[in-house]
C-alpha cells in the first residue's frame, strides 16, 4: 500500500472512531489497519493518534494532518466520478455500415437526433447492400435487413420491413395480375440479388408454413434502387423492402399479392464482447427506440 491509501485510511479512521469499524468498512482486519496506521506514524515521525480501548482519538498533529488528508479523499471521490462519467459517456468514433436506401432515407434523421445528444460522438456511415464483415470492416455496427445468419456477433432487433412485390397499373393491365405466387412464373420478375442464398427463391406467407416461388426475369441488380425505378417504369414485378417508398414514391405503382407478404426483420449487428463499449451500447438503443416497423 502506498502513503495515499495509508492517508485515506487515516481520514476513515478518524471519522468512524474505531480500528474495529475501520476495519470492517474497508473489508481488512483489524490488526492491519492498525499496522498501517503505526507505519504512518513512523513515515512522518509524530503520533497521530492516541489508541484506547474503545475509541481513538486524534492529538494535535493528527488534527491538522486529518486536514489534509480529508481534501485528498474528497478530491479522490471527485476524480473517480469524473473517471466514471466520461468512461459511461458515449464519445470518440462509430463507424457504422447500412443498406443504401435506409442508409440514405431512413436513417438520416434518426443519426441527427442521436449526433445533437451526443455531440462528442463522431459517425462514420458506408452505405452497401452486400453483406460485409464486421470485423474485417472494421465496423462497430452493421444495419441488416432479412434473416440472421448463425454467427458469433450480437445483435439487437429494431423492427420489420414489410416485403412488398410492387408493379405498375400499366404492367398489369399487359400482363395481367398475378392470384398466387405461382402465377408469378409468367410474369417478369426483377430480382433483387443483395442476399444470400438463391436470390430467385421468393418467399411468401402461406396457410401453413408459407411458400417458397422460382422467379425469373431480364433484370437483376445488387442495389433495390434501379429495380425499384424499373418497375416504377412499367417493367415488371420487384419485390423490395417498403423504405423504398420513402425514397422514391410509390407513384402509379400497386401492391400485388398484398395477402402474402412477409415482413422482413431488422438487426443491428455488433460484434460480441464481454463489455460492449457505452458508444455503441448507447446507439443501438437508441436506434430501437427511434426505429419504427415499415
């Protein structure tokens, strides 16, 4: 122990009275508390303490030393709440990873209130609908759309994004409105080729377990925002998160087979460790606090 925890033990002591109460405060025996108690002494070469049987009781250089030493544990209470404040305050950088068109309509004013409340935290946003890694990204937390892969990151459930199939009035009245999914094996489909898997594998909420649709079609794309103009085009049938509405408009566009859609859950992803960092703790709630179910 070094003379500043000797001297923080004095102040204790002082104020409880009692080597036995100091003792028990301080979770150490007796006897050592009294030991240091006599080292301290012996580092300044006066008594500071005269020891009876039931109480101690301070002589007049421990008077004027308590002075002292009663400011430096004041001081140190002071600097470990200051310590604790800015370790449990969010700051420094969040680099963040999200779908394009979220990224770009949804998520801006929700980055806003978060950077106004927290204006020591600085956010570095990559938009791409591709799957990345968070570790090799070096991303803090990734925005993901659709089902979770198994993995050894964490991640937090903000809400759902209903998949609609959207196909213009004039595209229909062509090619006439698809009943079922399968009558989607006659119409052109425009796929949507960000997930993993079979992206020409559609699913769809059915009287069971839901269904599972072959689709074809001229036009694939890694990013929804040209499919979703292809079919705002009259081009065919796109299946896309409903945020591209806030996007784009949803124009002279409809929903088709509305009655099987499926809603599409929306994860923050962050990697796993055993104290994740007050920044990205703060930000995913509250990110789930302000992200709304589309």
């Amino acid at each position: 122990m070094s003379a500043i925890d000797d001297m923080l033990l004095f102040a204790r002591l002082v104020e409880l009275k009692s080597f036995s109460a100091v003792a028990v405060s301080e979770g150490i025996s007796r006897s050592l508390a009294s030991k240091r108690m006599a080292r301290l002494e012996q580092r300044l070469g006066v008594q500071l303490i005269n020891r009876t049987t039931r109480r101690v009781e301070m002589t007049d250089a421990g008077r004027v030393f308590y002075e002292y030493c009663r400011q430096m544990d004041s001081v140190w209470q002071e600097a470990q709440a200051v310590v604790g404040e800015i370790r449990s305050r969010p700051k420094g950088t969040l680099r963040l990873n999200a779908p394009v068109t979220l990224g770009q309509f949804v998520l801006p004013p929700i980055i806003g209130g978060f950077l106004a409340e927290y204006p020591d935290v600085q956010i570095v946003l990559d938009l791409r609908d591709s799957y990345v890694d968070i570790i090799e990204g070096g991303y803090d937390v990734v925005i993901r759309v659709g089902k979770m892969k198994d993995s050894s990151m964490r991640a937090k459930r903000l809400g759902t994004a209903r998949m609609h199939l959207y196909a213009h009035r004039d595209y229909l009245a062509r090619h006439g409105t698809p009943k079922s999914p399968a009558d989607l094996a006659s119409h052109n489909c425009l796929v949507y080729r960000f997930k993993s898997g079979d992206p020409y594998q559609w699913e769809f909420a059915g009287p069971q377990d839901g269904d599972t649709v072959q689709v074809h079609g001229n036009l694939s794309a890694d990013n929804g925002a040209p499919l979703y103009q292809a079919a705002l085009a009259g081009l065919g049938i796109a299946r896309l998160p409903a945020f591209y509405e806030f996007a784009f408009g949803l124009g002279d566009m409809v929903y088709v087979l509305e009655e099987y859609a499926v809603d599409s859950p929306v994860h923050a992803v962050y990697a796993s460790t055993r104290h994740t960092p007050p920044t990205i703790r703060c930000f995913i709630d509250y990110l789930s606090a302000h992200f709304q179910s589309m």
